[in-house]
C-alpha cells in the first residue's frame, strides 16, 4: 500500500539552528500539507501546497517557516531559526484532491523534534 | 474558523464491550468529517469518515453518525478489541486546504 515517508524520525537540534524535516507524498497524490502535535495536545494544521504554490497557511506557520518541493518527489519544511518552542511531532500528509473537497490525507510517521 | 470539541479524552472499556466517542463542531458549512486512529509512535490513519449527504456510515465494527442539525457526529466501535486500543481524532474541514483536529480520546480496551 502506498504510504507518506518521513525522515528523519527524530532529529534534535540547538535553539537558533535551521533544520530541514524531509517528506515524500504518495506518488499520484497532488496536495501536500504539514502539521505537527505537540506532546499530548491535538494535531495542529501549518500549512498547504499545490502547484508549487502555499494554498493555505495557519498563524503557527509563521516568516520562519517555509516549504519547498525541490523535486518531483519530496516535500520540504525548513524553520529557520527554531525555538524551544517548535519542539513536536511535525507530520506531513498528502491528498488527491483539495480544496472544499479535500478528503483522505495520508499522514506519515512523523518526525520528532527537539529543541534544546 | 472552525472549532472541534471532542469528548470524553479518555475511555476505557471491556474488550467486546462498545465504545462511542462524540464531536461537535461550529461551521454550519463543513461537509466532510473524518476519523482517525493514532497508535503510538504514529501517524494518524484515516478509518472513516462521512460527507453531510448522509447520516450514518458503517464499516465493520465501526460506524459513524452525523447530525448536521445539532452540529455533532459520533464515531462507534462495536466488539471491541485489544488492537483498537489507540487515540482517536475526529476533525472537520476549517479553511478550503485544512482540517481542524478535536483534543483526541484515549480508548484504552481491557482483555
């Protein structure tokens, strides 16, 4: 069956740092999205992308967030500067169709931040 | 925007017995409501979910209700199982590109 990779699965790094968390969707799928679940708390929309393009974006995903698919076949979301607090879960997800009618997203395993 | 509340956040039931988790949700316009199942070290996978043309949905030991009236819909375990021990997150759509995610519920099933 057709599944969402993420990598790496946990990744730790220093306050002040950039890091890149890698994804690849669902090969026929044509929107991507990432969200992330802080420790005991409920899984929290960042942002979506199709065509190249943000569709849609939360307040979270904020000038030191972006997302970039340098290729045909990953998704990337890189924080330039990370903060204490954007230690979470970060999950990224994929679809077939978006939009009012966005339906089925496949989420990957996730990868697990750490900010020290 | 859109807001889920989902309800109880923990739930322990017999194995065999059934478990039912409830949601409700404010935007009278949302037409698409998935569940999804959390295992530990996971990522949410969808099992069901409804769209607001219909009222209940089955599949196997699992159903769910929409009242779009009350503005609620309800995910039902029949026969429960040791395996369906997990989190469970309902959501509703909350922008035209994202779901909103209730706090989730914890079922835990006892052998």
């Amino acid at each position: 069956e057709p599944e969402v990779t993420q990598t790496p699965s946990h990744q730790v790094t220093q306050m002040g740092q950039e890091v890149i968390l890698r994804c690849v969707p669902i090969s026929n799928h044509l929107y991507f999205y990432w969200y992330r679940q802080i420790l005991g708390q409920k899984v929290e929309f960042l942002v979506s992308f199709y065509n190249n393009e943000i569709s849609e974006k939360s307040e979270i995903f904020d000038d030191q967030f972006s997302v970039e698919r340098p290729d045909g076949s990953n998704f990337t979301l890189k924080i330039r500067s990370t903060k204490l607090e954007d230690s979470a879960m970060y999950f990224c997800a994929s679809s077939e169709a978006g939009g009012r009618r966005s339906e089925k997203l496949f989420f990957g395993s996730g990868t697990q931040l750490s900010v020290l | 925007g859109e807001n889920v509340e989902q309800h109880p956040s923990t739930l322990s039931v017999q194995e065999g017995d059934s478990a039912v988790i409830k949601c409700t949700y404010s935007d009278s316009a949302s037409n698409y409501f998935p569940w999804y199942k959390q295992e530990l070290g996971k990522g949410p996978q969808l099992i069901i979910d409804i769209r607001s043309n219909v009222g209940e949905k089955k599949d196997q030991r699992i159903a769910v209700t929409l009242n779009k009236t009350a503005k609620h819909f309800s995910l039902h375990i029949t026969e429960t199982q040791p395996e369906d021990s997990a989190v469970y997150f309902c959501a509703a759509p909350a922008g035209s590109y994202q779901l909103t995610f209730g706090k989730g519920t914890k079922l835990s099933v006892i052998p």
